[in-house]
C-alpha cells in the first residue's frame, strides 16, 4: 500500500506539473493569437489578456488525453532511470500490480475532469464567445428554454429579438413567431406576430403577420396592422443559426441531458450533443488508454538508443488514437456509425492494444 501511494503521489505531481506547463503555453499562444486579431484600436491589453486567460481552459481540456501520454512517459522513464522499476519487481511487484496506482489515479483524474473541468471549461467558453461578440459588436444568440426558441439578431440599425414556439431542423422555419425591434439606443419599435416564418436570402419571409408599433403615443393595439405577408431583413444565413448553438463543450455535462431533451422538443436534431456527452463519459477510460499506452513501451529497463525510439512509438501511437477518435466522433455527430459504437470503440480498442502489448513485454 505505502509503494502505491508512493507511485500514486509521484505519477499526480507529474501530470499536475505538465498540466500547469501546457496550460502556459496555450494562454501565451492565445495571447498572441487575440493580440493579432483584435489588437490596436479594437480591444486593450487587459481585454485581450482576458481573452486569451478564458480561451485557455478549452484548449488545455481537449489536449488532456496528449498531456497523459506525456506524463505516463515521464513516470516510467523516471522510474526506469532510478532503477526503483528493477527494485520494484526484486521486492516480489509484478509489471502489472506496479500499474494499479497510477492507473486509479488516471480514473480519478478523468473521472474530476469530467465532473469539475467540464462545467468550468464551458463556463468560460461562454465568456470568450460573449466577449468576442462584445468586441465585434451586436451579432446574433440563440438560447433554448421550456418555452421555445429565442434568437437575436443586430446590426448597426438595431436589434430584433424573435422568439418562436418551434422550427425545423435546419432552424429556417420558424412557427408561432414574435419579432421584438428595437432602435440602437434600446427602445422598442414594433411587436410583430406571425404563424410562420422563413428565412431566405437577405430576410424573414413572413405569412399571417399582425403588426403592433411601440414608437408611437396611440395605443398599440388600435394602431396594429393585419397582413398577409411581410419581410424582415436580416443577414442571418441557416449555418450562423446552428452554429449559434454553440458547440457542446459550451454546455456543461450536468446542463446536457436537458438541453438536448429542449433540442429535440424544439425540432433541431441532437445528434452532436448526444455524441459529446458520451464522449465526456468515456473521457476516464480514455485517458486510462493513454495512460497505458506510455507504460506499455516505457516501463521496462531503457538500454542503449532504444529508449528514444520506444518514447516516439508510443506519442505517435497516442496521437493515431487521438485522431481516430476524433474521426469517430464526427462519424457519430454524422450518423454514419452509432453513437455508443463511434463513442466506446476507440478508447475500449486503445486500452485492449495497451493491454497487450504489457501481456507480450511482462513477465508477470
């Protein structure tokens, strides 16, 4: 117990010190990166040190699994190189029954990165993308809630706010809408109802439309207007409207099962959302992957040049397996393949490899 701790505390301090590393390096890379983009006369510094200090965390959180491979290296390498591997297994501990610390601790890692890592990452997430729109100025944000859709759209004419009871797949239909106008300065211009709209090139192509002013001193309702049809213009296209969705990281993992359920209840498909929440399921089994991975082709005695090229199999088989899960998952958000089979293959195959390569190297 006392040496599983030992290798337990030791494997932590590492990945905890690499964690911090990459953590640096991303939020000076996306300082330059925000310095580019909005420097000058756009955003001051403290705006674009906040930018790049909320855009880090989703950086350092999609790189985790490459940040255990690096780490599980560095263990076994060590350990190999103090000889405390050979002094392990002369004291009567398997290869194997050396790898159940660190192994707990890898769950344990994914298992608090999916249960606190996950909600801060799409906190900040949020902030970046509010902030950025600040910096661009008014655009557009659609949110789903029990009560249907709502969408804002803005330009430098204004604001409209349209809330719709549901819409089609695509987010170009929308029925039982209610457009809200509001001038620059925030006053209100005109409520206007219809049973459809439809967005095509430069506008809403409205039908059964009653309009109601605001900017004026009658009363609204003696001054509304009844129509067959209307337009409204705008410069929202069907790809801003599903991309103001946001992506899933920008969802919390304890929000995500609701919001999908207000997804399909609104008629959009949730097929991206579904993928992601089981792949932040299978996030604790994936990094248990990488994990053995690295002790696969580091944790025996290093001789001569072998050492280097044992270290550059295993980053470039992590980084294979990095990249078809990532494959996987876009099959998945296709619906090519299932979702749990796109999800659960590749972390359940990588872990299987490990454990093989560890059967033919060991000795017990």
């Amino acid at each position: 117990m006392i040496l599983d701790r030992y290798f337990a505390r030791r494997f932590l301090r590492i990945f905890v010190g690499m964690f911090a590393v990459f953590t640096i390096i991303l939020t000076f890379l996306g300082l330059a990166d925000n310095l580019r983009r909005y420097g000058g006369d756009t955003a001051g510094f403290r705006d674009i040190l906040n930018l790049a200090l909320l855009d880090a965390p989703q950086g350092v959180y999609q790189i985790l699994p490459l940040i255990m491979i690096i780490a599980s290296v560095a263990l076994f390498l060590g350990l190999a190189r103090t000889s405390e591997l050979v002094v392990t297994r002369a004291a009567g501990r398997s290869g194997l029954r050396l790898l159940v610390a660190p192994l707990v601790t890898t769950l344990l890692i994914g298992a608090l990165s999916v249960a606190v890592l996950n909600p801060l990452v799409a906190a900040t997430s949020r902030a970046f993308d509010a902030k950025v729109a600040d910096l661009r100025g008014a655009g557009s944000v659609l949110s789903l809630a029990s009560s249907g859709l709502w969408l804002r759209q803005g330009d430098a004419d204004g604001q409209t706010v349209i809330h719709a009871t549901s819409t089609n797949l695509s987010g170009t239909t929308l029925s039982g809408v209610t457009f809200l106008t509001y001038a620059p300065d925030g006053m209100p211009l005109a409520r206007i109802a219809a049973d459809k709209a439809v967005l095509n090139d430069g506008g809403w192509d409205l039908s059964g439309v009653k309009t109601w002013p605001l900017d004026t001193d009658t009363t609204p309702e003696a001054a509304a207007t009844l129509a067959a049809t209307d337009r409204i213009a705008s410069t929202l296209t069907a790809d801003q409207i599903r991309n103001n969705f946001g992506t899933p990281s920008s969802i919390s993992i304890w929000d995500l099962p609701a919001f999908i359920t207000r997804l399909q209840a609104a008629g959009f498909s949730a097929q991206r959302h579904i993928v992601w929440f089981q792949m932040e399921l299978s996030q604790p089994l994936f990094l248990a992957a990488m994990m053995l991975i690295g002790a696969a082709f580091t944790m025996r005695p290093q001789r001569g040049g072998r050492v280097g090229l044992n270290v550059m199999i295993a980053i470039l088989l992590a980084f294979s397996i990095y990249f078809i899960r990532n494959f996987a998952q876009i099959l998945g958000e296709n619906g090519d393949v299932p979702a749990a089979l796109a999800v659960w293959a590749p972390p359940l195959a990588a872990a299987g490899l490990a454990m093989g390569i560890l059967l033919q190297r060991e000795d017990g």
